[in-house]
C-alpha cells in the first residue's frame, strides 16, 4: 500500500497496548530527520576550530549530494572512512558539548513532525522505541534524548585518554545492523513478527526484513522496488521539506565564483541523474 501522507499503523496492525514485547525501530538520517547527521555539524565544528574551511566545505558537499542523490553502500564506507580520520584526536567531551549546545539549531528544526508524532504514537502504545543509525553514537544520542527514545544502536567510535582515536569499534550499516536489532529484540524480549521498522535505504533492507511490519520511508529507488515488489507499506514524511544550503565563501573562505561553479556542477550533475540513461534499470522504481 503507498501513501503519500504519513499515517498511523491501523488498529489491526498494532497489538494490544502496553505489549512490552512490541517493538518500532527507525533508521534516523531521512527517516527521523531531513538531512545527515554524520554531516550536519560540519560548519559548527568549523567556528570551533576543530576543522578548517576547506574540511568545512567538503562536508557541505557531500551533505548536498547525500540530500539529493542519497549514497551507495561504498559511498557510505568512503564517507565512515573519511569522517573518522578526520575526527581522529578530537576531544570527545568537546564534541558533545558542541553536539548538545548547537542541537536545537542544526538538528532538530530538521526533524519531520511526521516521524516525532509516529514515535510518539509508538511510545503511548507501550512499544519499546529504537533509534539505530549507522552515524555515532555521539551524534545520536542528543536526538534520542531530544524525542524520548530510550534505546540507540549506533555506529561505536573508538576512545582513548578522552580524545577519538579514529578507530571504529562497530559500524552499524546493513547487515550489523539487523544483528544489532536482533540483540535488541533478544535482550528486551521482543516480537520480531508483531513490531515495525523504519528506513529510507535499500542498505538497511537486512533490518526491515527481519520485522512483520518493515516500512519504507522516502525511500531511495532501489528500496522502494524492493518495498513495492514485497508489498512493503511505503510512507512520505514532508515536514520540514528536506532543503540544503550551499556554504557561502564567507563562511568557508574561498571566492564566491568557485562556490557557484561547485554549485553549477551539483546542478548539472542532479539534472543528469533526473535523466533516462540507456544502461539504467527499466523497472518500476
């Protein structure tokens, strides 16, 4: 069934209420907020003096293109490569402190009323509410404090004496991360048959698979044949509409002509992919 309003599981999918073995697992970046949250605090780092300009603006281009073209399975293993080696020997509480002190202006305008009013719904049924991303756990956590949910599975940063090593200890992507939902649903003692998920990435098709209820999102193009040729339900969140800024020079001290030909590039480049291509995938999308 696809909706173009987000919407309410119906009475007859959700069990009884105050079923402690019920359980919603959202995916976060797209699913519960409108952009990145491996990238969202990129200028904030910047006017912290922990990235320079240049870094700065790196990360803004990656954000627009993940915004508009989303990512591949290697393009998230090249942007895990390259966040964490440059976080390496950052001061962990000086990242959440930035992390928590600039929240309420980077992250959460960009969360989706859709996807704060489902979660809401979820927790006065009595599920057990589940944030599992693949960004780390320093960055989402803030946001499930910031909408109640008590359970995060997130990606693990290595920490030594205080400081990020730049080591990862567990990247929770794809298949990690249905094993992270399994021993969540072990732990807690969860229905796998009777709960739901929540994601926008054909990445995460392993975890929505392993629930009775799995839910598409604004799901990218190969999630989404995937959600229609298994009559997954397929949902729409809108608000907030999911915008990007391009960094202005100022900001990231180059001349405003190299930002409109960078800006000029990502055009041509979203155009081209809005594009038939003769080597593309004729099925339906």
């Amino acid at each position: 069934m696809t909706s173009q309003t987000p919407h309410r599981p119906s009475a007859a999918q959700v069990p009884a209420l105050h079923s402690s073995a019920v359980a919603a697992f959202f995916d976060l970046d797209k699913t519960i907020i409108a952009t990145s949250s491996a990238y969202a605090f990129g200028k904030e780092f910047m006017h912290n003096g922990l990235i320079k300009p240049g870094d700065a603006l790196q990360i803004s281009l990656a954000k627009a293109s993940y915004m508009m073209l989303g990512q591949s399975s290697e393009q998230m293993d090249a942007s895990r490569d390259q966040l964490t080696a440059m976080v390496s020997g950052w001061s962990v509480e000086e990242v959440e402190k930035i992390v928590r002190d600039t929240m309420h202006t980077v992250v959460t305008p960009a969360i989706y009323a859709e996807a704060r009013e489902l979660i809401n719904f979820h927790k006065a049924a009595g599920h057990t509410v589940v944030i599992i991303s693949a960004s780390a756990t320093t960055l989402v956590q803030p946001i499930a404090d910031e909408l109640g949910v008590d359970v995060v599975a997130a990606t693990e940063l290595e920490q030594r004496d205080g400081r990020f090593t730049g080591e990862i200890l567990f990247y929770c992507k794809g298949p990690a991360k249905a094993q992270a939902l399994r021993e969540i649903a072990q732990r807690e003692g969860i229905n796998l048959q009777h709960s739901f998920a929540y994601s926008d990435s054909a990445t995460d098709i392993p975890m929505l698979e392993m629930v009775g209820n799995p839910v598409a999102v604004n799901p990218d193009r190969a999630l989404k044949k995937h959600a229609l040729e298994h009559g997954w339900d397929l949902r729409a969140f809108r608000d907030p509409v999911p915008l990007f800024t391009m960094p202005g020079a100022r900001e990231v001290g180059i001349g405003a002509s190299v930002v409109a030909g960078v800006a000029a590039v990502i055009a041509a480049g979203l155009w081209l992919a809005g594009k038939p291509h003769p080597w593309a995938d004729s099925s339906p999308a």
